[in-house]
C-alpha cells in the first residue's frame, strides 16, 4: 500500500525549515562537516522546556512541529522514528562523568536523554500522544526501517496519520574517530564535492519528520510507494544491486523505464560512488536522470530522509534544481523517483516516490 506525504518538518545545514521548498541560495561550507542550520526554538518549543534540552532533541522536537503545523495540527496514530547513532551528544556526556566521577553523575539529565528512544518519546510527551511509540536503530537501514513499519501499520488499517522520521547528529567525537578510517576527505567546500575524485567525503547531520497518509491531501499529492533493503559482501557491484532494483520495481507494479529520476547517495568518495554511475550507464536508459543529495546534508545515517524530503519537493515543483541535477530526464514531466543509497557498497537502500497523477 502506497502513503502519501502530507507534510513535511526539515531541519537540515541548507535553509529547508522554513517550508518555502528548495532554498534560493545554497550554503558553501569549507571543512570535514556540515551542521545544521537550526531555527528559532522558541516559537516550537517552550523556552523553559529549551533551557535544559540537548540539541539534537531541539532539532527533532523543532521538525516534528512543523510537520504537525503544516499537517493542520493533526496529532498523528503513531509516532515512528530512525536513528542511526541517537542521542550521541548526550551519551558521551554520561559516559564521560561516569568514568570521571567514580562511577557517580552529578546530573541524571544527561542519562535520560542518552537513550535512543528520547526523541519520539518527547515528541510524544509534547503531544500528549499515547499511540504507537517506537524507534529503529539500524545503522544505515534506520530511517527506511521506520517507513516499513509506518507502510505496515497503513495498510492493516491500524492507523490514518503517522508521523516519521530520520535524526542524527554529529559530534566532535565521532568526526575524530571515524576519521582514523579514512571517512572524511581533508577539508573541502562542500559544493565541490563530486569534484574532488579523492577518497572519504564531508560529515553531516539532520532532522526531518514527514506525515504520512492513507488518503492524499492538497491538489498535488506525492505518494511514497514502497521501501527495500538489503546487504551485499564485499567486492559487490552494480550487477548485484540491479536485480534487487528489478524485483523492487516489478513489486511496485513498474520498471526501470518508468524512473524520471535517480536520487542517489553520491558523496564524493571515490572508492563508492563508482556503483551510481555505473548503474546509470549499465542499467537505467538514457531517459533517465541522476540527481545527488549529500554535498547538501552531508553523510550520515539517515542521510536518506533528507532525500525524500528533496524528492518530495522536485515531485510536487516538477523542477529539479540546477544544484542537484548530474544529467536530465527526457521527459519534462516529472512521474517517479528512486532513491538509491548504500553505506560503503553493504547496506543498500531503495525508496520509490511518484506524484499523485501515476
């Protein structure tokens, strides 16, 4: 069963949350990460709430209340958000003091906002939501695993309104440690990502809830058809994520000529992206085209739901803006867009939208 996207809440290092689509100007940030560009809490979130509330739940809090605005102040059957990482800010401020202090904290805060779970239970708590409640951290599956669940609940009927999403943040910590692995390129401008043919790519964070329906809203909907994971080993390439692609697309009633659009997860990275063009060349024809997403959000985890916010707004524009676009579709109108992610060629993940009309 299909969903539709009814609303969307984004808090992203471009200036997505005021909700006007596809920002005019794009930030060019020279270095190894890209951080958010965060709003002002205080019209989303109570100032005394604020005062003592870690930044990655202003940001989760933030997008979930403007997604729930622009919904029409809907309070949704459930609650379901992905995570790659969590509360990872929080999590080494208790760790630390713990190890620091003799194994005695100061401050229990610090504890209850480590957990991964803390954001769609404040979400809930702010809306005094008591349905469905759950959180999937699944590395690089995270977010898709979170639209599964709300497509099931959907479609047995169990729910008309979910509210979705994908968060992580970004710490000094984890830049440093993962930078011992070779993740990151030396520090770049981020528009000049796909350029620069060297290994590792930029470091990135985000927040985006997306309101999902069993019925469309508004004279433009954009429906969110299906999700689809899966692993690979190493040394896997295009030949074996194209069968997957296949039976993915068969299942949703449609094939590879039927994509407008590639969104994929290009970063940079030398060693990985090859996979992406070499889909574009050996699989997809040549009325299909290729768009890319991270040197605007960065690499993380849940990297896809900004994606989907992105394909959301190309779908409901019928407009693919310049920065985003590698090589066009034929067709002017624009019917359906994959979005094709992987984590280092093992974690893939593939999520179908077309617009109201297919």
């Amino acid at each position: 069963m299909k969903a539709f996207i009814t609303a969307s809440g984004v808090i992203s290092p471009q200036e997505t949350h005021s909700g006007r689509g596809f920002p005019d100007s794009i930030r060019d940030v020279s270095g190894k990460r890209l951080s958010c560009l965060e709003p002002d809490y205080r019209g989303l979130i109570n100032p005394i709430q604020l005062r003592r509330m870690p930044r990655i739940l202003r940001m989760g809090l933030a997008s979930a209340q403007l997604c729930i605005n622009r919904a029409g102040g809907i309070n949704p059957d459930a609650i379901i958000v992905g995570t790659g990482l969590g509360c990872l800010e929080n999590l080494e401020k208790f760790l630390i003091e713990v190890l620091t202090e003799n194994e005695h904290i100061t401050s229990v805060l610090p504890f209850i906002n480590s957990t991964h779970n803390a954001v769609a239970a404040q979400v809930a708590m702010l809306l005094q939501n008591h349905g469905y409640n759950v959180t999937y951290c699944h590395r690089g599956f995270s977010f898709e695993s979170a639209l599964d669940d709300a497509l099931m609940h959907l479609e047995e009927g169990s729910a008309q309104d979910i509210l979705a999403g994908g968060i992580d943040e970004c710490t000094d910590d984890f830049v440093k440690l993962h930078g011992y692995l070779n993740y990151w390129k030396e520090p770049i401008s981020n528009l000049l990502l796909l350029e620069d043919r060297s290994p590792g790519t930029i470091a990135g964070e985000g927040s985006a809830f997306f309101m999902l329906s069993a019925e469309p809203a508004g004279t433009f909907p954009v429906a969110l058809n299906g999700v689809h994971t899966f692993f690979t080993p190493d040394g896997s390439g295009w030949q074996d994520v194209a069968p997957e692609i296949d039976r993915f697309l068969d299942a949703q009633g449609k094939d590879k000529q039927d994509i407008s659009l590639l969104l994929a997860g290009l970063n940079g990275d030398a060693g990985f992206d090859t996979i992406y063009f070499d889909l574009m060349n050996q699989y997809f024809g040549e009325g299909t085209g290729l768009g890319y997403y991270k040197h605007l959000c960065g690499e993380y985890y849940t990297s896809t739901s900004f994606a989907l916010w992105l394909a959301s707004v190309i779908l409901e524009k019928q407009h693919i803006p310049p920065m985003v676009e590698v090589s066009s579709p034929q067709e002017t109108e624009l019917r359906n867009i994959l979005i094709y992610n992987h984590i280092r060629h093992h974690e893939h993940a593939l999520i179908l939208l077309s617009h109201g009309k297919v």
